[in-house]
C-alpha cells in the first residue's frame, strides 16, 4: 500500500485487515494496521487539503 492511496481506500484495507483477523492482531498484522493507520491519517490531510483547493 503506497502514499497514492485516498483515505477511503485505506480505511477499507483497514476494515479488511480487521475483517480478515478475526478481531484479533497477530503481531505482523498490528505493525501492517499501525503502518495503513499513519498512511490514513496522512491521506486524510491531503484530501481535505485537495477539497479545500
């Protein structure tokens, strides 16, 4: 998952990882989950930036 995403498109690789897990993180999932959430919060900033412009 690259910088290219939108946040819509990382939220869902979010609930998908979620969805996938069971409810519960192995440790590889939570560095996958901690890595998609700061790219999320990243890409959050863009398109409220993008929107504004």
């Amino acid at each position: 998952m690259g910088g290219d995403l939108s946040a819509d498109e990382l939220n869902a690789a979010i609930r998908e990882l979620w969805a996938r897990s069971g409810g519960r993180l192995s440790p590889e999932q939570r560095m996958e989950y901690t890595r998609l959430v700061v790219a999320w919060a990243a890409a959050s900033g863009r398109d409220e930036v993008a929107e504004a412009a």
